[in-house]
C-alpha cells in the first residue's frame, strides 16, 4: 500500500486542504509507517511555513520601535494588540 498526497489551495493566505489517496503496491508495515510520517512532516513544514509568512506580513503592519531586530512571535501579537487598541481608543474619541 502507497498513499499519495494532493493538496489544493482554496485561500490567498496559501491555506491548504490535504488529500490523501492510498493504493496497494507491497510495502510493508514500517515502510508505510515511515511514508505516513515523511507526508505528515511535509503537511506540518507548510503549515509552519504559511503561519511564519502570516506573523511576518503582520510585522509589516504594525509600528516598531525602531529596533533592528526582528519581533519574536509573541512580541508581535503583543505588539498588534497594544496597536489594535489604541486604534480602538483612537476612534472611540
């Protein structure tokens, strides 16, 4: 048994739905084990990769402080929440 893995793209935030299709060719049990982990190791490397490329649009977005480092992940969504709030105080004037 082999699986083959399809994805389709159906967001412009490259969010992917994951299709797996299996078919009968000999492998044995540690081989399909091994082919099953590889498949969910791709499917988890493109999640991280589009959840890295979201964080990385939002610090596009969000002021800085000047700093020529880059924000940490939850720097980020402290920062775009201290933003979203003044944003909110601001129009609530």
């Amino acid at each position: 048994m082999y699986c083959q893995e399809s994805s389709s793209t159906w967001s412009s935030y490259n969010t992917s739905t994951n299709n797996i299709s299996c078919s009968s060719n000999g492998l044995s049990s540690p081989e399909l084990a091994r082919h099953r982990r590889l498949a969910a190791n791709a499917r988890e490397r493109r999640r991280m990769n589009g959840l890295n490329d979201a964080f990385d649009r939002l610090r596009e977005v969000i002021p800085s402080l000047g700093s020529d480092r880059k924000l940490s992940k939850f720097e980020t969504l402290q920062m775009a929440q201290t933003y979203i709030s003044a944003l909110h105080e601001l129009l609530n004037r």
